[in-house]
C-alpha cells in the first residue's frame, strides 16, 4: 500500500485508500465501545459490589473499633470526672478502682493521682477538725480558770491579795503564749518566717541555750551532757529564732524525760550543715507516732500527756522555725533508750 498518510483521530472519521487512482481501501476509525456493554459491563458490576462490600466491611469494622476504644476511654474517664466532683464537695474517702488490666498508663496515672488528692485532703480534713477541737480545748482550761479566779473574787470568797493577783497574771500569761504560739504557727503555713540573718557561732548558741535550762534540770533530777565541739564553722542565722528553736528543743527533753535520767546534748559539722542532736533517757516514743511528734497538738499516746503542762505546740513551732532557715527535723528512738530529736541547718539561709 502507498499513498499520503492521514491522521485518524476522530471516532466515524473515513479515509479511502487509493492505488493508481483507483480506491482500494476506504478505512473508517470505528467508535469506541461503551464500558457497560457485554462482559465488561458484568465484571465491573462485580468489581464495583466487591468494592462496595469492602468499603461497607472497613466502615463496619472501624465503627466497632471506635466504640470499643470510646468504652476503654470514656467510662474510664467519666469515674474520674465523678470522682474529681465528689472530692470537690467534700467526700474526701472517696476512691477509684485501679483500671483494668491492659488498659491505658495515662488512665491509670489520672486514677493514681486523683486518689492520691483525696487522700492529702483526708489528712488535712482530719487534721484541721484535731486542730480545731484541741484549740478549744486549750483556750478553754486557762480562760475557766480565769473565770473561776474573778468570780471568786467578786463575790469575796477569795480575797483581792497578792497571791490571787500572781495567780491570775499566770493564766494570763499562759493564754498569751498560747495565742502567740498559735499566730506563730499560723504565719509559718501562709508565709515564710522573717529571719534577720547574720553572723553567729553555732557553738555558743547551744552552749547558752544548755545552760539556760541547767538550773531546771538540776531541779528536776536530771543530768544535762552537753560535750561542745572544739570547733563548728560560722554560720548566718537569725540568733533569735535559733535560741527559740533549741529552748523549744530542750524544754521538750525536760519536760518528757522521767528522774532520774540523763540528756546529751551534741553538734557537728557536716559539710554545709550543722547537726544538733538531742538525747534522752526514757521514757521513749512509740515508732507509729515518731512522724507526728512535729505536728501541730500532738501527743504521744502514752509518753506525752497534758499532765507534763505542756501545750502540744513546742515542737511544731520548732519545725516551723528549723524550715525557715533552711533546715529539717526528724525524730527517732534514742540509745539511751528515749527519744532522740536531729536538727540539721544550714550554714548560710536557702
């Protein structure tokens, strides 16, 4: 075949063929065939439901998946939204259940703290309802008695001498230092105690604040040794407030350990920190009340009583003024077979 070459580009569009002027071919570009025609139309009516019926099983399958998944978040979820709003209105031993096995750390870590909380404020409540009732009770004793005093000196039962002024300038001066104790404590728990810190030397401190409670204690039949180190590096504290903290410290010691017995007083250095230890002879403090000794009001159930006059507030105050320096207190049993009290401090304020 010879000839000129057309271009067959529309679907109907002819071309004849020539030779020798004759037409020997006429070439016509057929027309394409639909898609849904014959057996193409029928494979892909098939292809199309196949594809149909893994779309619809793909969107069943993640529809099942998702709500499994929203079950595992959700439920878990809203126990802690109803927890949280228990909690805030006060049920404060309220507590959520561990999640289940396999489930989410972040769930389970929510839980943990949300019972965590309630368990802090459960402490708290309980202690603010101990402080509240030991508070009255301890306004109480010394404002009756103030009472018992004036009543019976206006109606001339006890005459208006010297003796009855000196007893009602007691109780009075009791209820003062309760209620300067108590302002003390308050202030420590909204703000840092104001310390005027300077220079001082550790050692004559405790040396004065041994020998200030040496007549009481000779008094009382006990034997205070209080072997001074040869050295113990300057420090910067507020003189004050550190006097306040070791006559708290001793006054306790005095006030609990039974005649006759012996107390030691010592110090070291360590390093950046001065450590003061008291020990005494018994009796001892059980070890479930040893974390407690520093709160506020408290009294070990058999070693500490009001008996002994004091106000339950000696070692909390203690506590409060060591942390304002920067320090700590803790308590644990003594080798003399009492208690011992360890209070350790800086050299230089936080």
């Amino acid at each position: 075949m010879a000839g000129r070459r057309e271009l067959l580009d529309r679907p109907g569009q002819t071309q004849a063929v020539e030779r020798d002027g004759r037409t020997v071919v006429m070439l016509r570009l057929a027309e394409r065939a639909g898609p849904a025609e014959g057996v193409d139309a029928s494979f892909l009516r098939r292809q199309h439901l196949g594809l149909a019926l893994v779309a619809a099983g793909v969107l069943i399958a993640a529809l099942v998946l998702a709500r499994v998944v929203a079950v595992r978040w959700a439920r878990p979820l809203a126990d802690a939204q109803t927890a949280a709003r228990r909690i805030a209105a006060g049920e404060f031993d309220m507590r959520l259940p561990a999640p289940r096995a396999g489930g989410s750390s972040e769930i389970a870590a929510l839980h943990s703290d949300i019972n965590a909380t309630a368990e802090a404020l459960q402490r708290l409540e309980s202690s603010r309802q101990r402080w509240l009732a030991e508070l009255s009770h301890e306004l109480r004793t010394p404002l009756a008695v103030l009472r018992g005093e004036i009543e019976a000196l206006a109606d001339g039962i006890r005459p208006l001498d010297h003796a009855a002024v000196a007893s009602l300038q007691d109780e009075v001066g009791r209820l003062s230092r309760l209620v300067d104790d108590f302002h003390l404590l308050a202030t420590s728990e909204l703000r840092a105690l104001p310390c005027q810190f300077e220079p001082v030397a550790p050692a004559a401190l405790l040396q004065l604040a041994v020998e200030r409670v040496q007549p009481r204690a000779k008094a009382l039949g006990l034997l205070i040794e209080a072997p001074m180190p040869e050295a113990l590096p300057a420090a910067h504290w507020d003189a004050v407030r550190i006097s306040q903290l070791l006559a708290n410290l001793l006054e306790n010691t005095l006030r609990y350990t039974e005649a006759p017995g012996r107390v030691r007083v010592t110090a070291r250095s360590l390093g950046a920190f001065v450590e003061i230890r008291l020990d005494d002879t018994p009796p001892g403090v059980p070890e479930v009340d040893l974390p407690h000794l520093f709160e506020p009001l408290y009294r070990a159930e058999h070693s500490r009583s009001r008996d002994f006059g004091g106000s339950g507030l000696g070692l909390a105050i203690a506590k409060a003024l060591a942390q304002a320096h920067g320090g700590q207190l803790r308590a644990e049993t003594s080798p003399l077979g009492g208690l011992a009290i360890i209070l350790n401090l800086p050299l230089k304020p936080p």
